[in-house]
C-alpha cells in the first residue's frame, strides 16, 4: 500500500510502510488472550472483544522501553522471591 503523501525517497516511503502496518496490526489482548486489540487513538489501545483498554506506545502496544522495564521487574521479583 502506497501513500502519495508520502514522497522523496524511498526509505521514507519504507519507513512509513512499516509504521501504517504496526498501527493497523491486531495485538493479543492480556486479558482474555485473543487477537483482538486494536489502536483507538495515539498511545490508546482497546479490546474489541473483552473491552478491556491499555496505554501502549503510539504505533505499537508495547515499546521497546515498556519490554526493558518489564523484563526488569520480572528479574527484581525472581531475586527478591
């Protein structure tokens, strides 16, 4: 899928590309474990099915950031278990 507005080169053509796909993905719900979570709005993500609602990044659910802060309280709470 190609967007006009999109123009002068083709690695901002690529990047954008991959953006419009991460943000129009279907993400697994921590709820209720089905494919269905969908971005409502910048930072805003829903479930259509159990309608639960989670804060993820902006195109993503789950940032780089948020999976580095969570392996790191899994490691604190496996030392301190």
């Amino acid at each position: 899928m190609v967007n006009w507005s999109v123009r002068y080169g083709v690695s901002l053509r690529k990047r954008f590309e991959a953006v419009t796909k991460d943000k129009k993905t279907l993400y697994k719900c921590e709820v209720c474990g089905k494919d269905t979570v969908k971005r409502i709005s910048t930072g805003i993500w829903k479930c259509k099915h159990c309608g639960a609602t989670f804060a993820g990044g902006a195109y993503n659910l789950r940032t780089e950031a948020g999976k580095s802060a969570e392996r790191l309280l899994s490691q604190t709470k496996k030392e301190s278990a």
